[in-house]
C-alpha cells in the first residue's frame, strides 16, 4: 500500500521512522496485509533539512500527494494548522 504523510515533525518523523524501519516491517504486514511504502511527505519548508526521509518524497504541496490516483492512504499529521 502506498501511503503520503503530511507533516514531519515529531510525530509525523516517528511515523516515517517506523514505517522505514525494516525490523518493524513484518508486523506491519501483518497487521495490514500488505507493505506499506511512503511515497511523499508534504512540508511547510521543503529546503529545512529532514534526516531519514528521503528529498525525492518531500513536497510542500500537500493537495499534490492527496490527489494521486497510486496512494492508498494519507496520514495527515500536521501541526499548528
């Protein structure tokens, strides 16, 4: 399942950290039935540095990761909205 994040801040880093983790990825495939592959991470900042999040999955567009037909889930994690 591919899943876009909004937020990467503490918890929205927390998530991207567990979900990257490859020793959490069983479980999580089990509980879910499927892999889950973050396949964007929208931002208020996209040039601020983000360590364990890849720069190709940052965007700070965050309507373009809830509108693409590929993603399953979207995680809105976004703080002081």
């Amino acid at each position: 399942m591919k899943v876009s994040i909004i937020g990467a801040g503490t918890v929205g880093a927390s998530l991207i950290s567990m979900l990257r983790d490859p020793s959490r990825s069983a479980a999580l495939h089990e509980a879910v039935g499927d892999d889950l592959e973050i396949v964007g991470v929208a931002v208020r900042d996209a040039s601020k540095l983000r360590p364990g999040v890849p720069s190709e999955l940052i965007s700070n567009n965050p309507m373009e990761l809830v509108e693409r037909s590929d993603v399953d889930i979207v995680v809105e994690l976004a703080g002081g909205v």
